[in-house]
C-alpha cells in the first residue's frame, strides 16, 4: 500500500490519469464549445441552408 498514490495527491502534483474518458463526458466537454464556434463563424446558417436544400429536394 506505500506505492499507492491518491487521487488528489496526484492532481496536486500535476499529473494526470492514464485512463481514458468516458465518450459521453468528452461530448458534454466539446460540444458546448463546438456550438460557439459554429456561431461565431455563421456554421449555424450553413446547416440551415443545406437542409433547406435537402428538404426540398425531397419534395417536402
């Protein structure tokens, strides 16, 4: 047990986990910020515009 490090010994130290993140929690982490940047940079309209094109297209 004297090789044991905690968890909050090993954040004060700077180190991370060798783990990997779970998908959901990496998604809730991006997207937010992917959703800025989409508009910011007018993503949002480009989207709708193309599914306008598609929609209609479809006859609908």
């Amino acid at each position: 047990m004297a090789n044991t490090v905690t968890r909050t010994a090993r954040a004060m130290r700077g180190e991370r986990r060798t783990g990997t993140r779970h998908p959901l929690v990496a998604a809730a982490m991006v997207l937010p910020l992917a959703a800025l940047l989409a508009y910011l940079f007018g993503g949002v309209d480009a989207v709708v515009t193309q599914a306008s094109s598609v929609a209609g297209l479809m006859g609908r």
